[in-house]
C-alpha cells in the first residue's frame, strides 16, 4: 500500500504527516503507486512523497473505510 507524505515546512523536513481523506479524515491509501503519484500531480504541492512507511492503525482504519463504503 501507498500513501502520500505531506511536508508542510521545507526547513523541518522530518516533520511531516500523512495526506487524509477531508470528509473521512481517514489516511488516503492506494494499491498501486501509480494511482498515488497520479494523484499526488493533482495535489499540486512541491513538498510530498510517496511512502510505504504506514503505520498498522492507520491502514487498519483504511480498510474498515474501505469495507463500509463496499457494504453500502
């Protein structure tokens, strides 16, 4: 899975935080990179990666997201 680093002050680069959805406010994640430099580009910010660095809680919520809006 991928997601999309946001660093929101070039000069503290370790500080930083993953992008999330605006409605869910759940970590936007993508089964493939290319979806998620593809929607980086839209994002049109200088300051973000991609990462596979996720931490386990917020892919969990990721997926439960996910498994709601498949049920609906």
């Amino acid at each position: 899975m991928y997601a999309i680093k946001i660093i929101p002050n070039k000069r503290k680069m370790d500080d930083w935080f993953l992008y999330r959805d605006p409605e869910e406010l759940v970590v936007q994640c993508w089964n493939e990179k290319e979806d998620a430099e593809n929607f980086m580009k839209r994002l049109n910010y200088d300051l973000c990666e991609i990462t596979e660095d996720i931490p386990e809680s917020a892919i969990r919520r990721y997926n439960e997201k996910r498994n709601t809006v498949k049920k609906d």
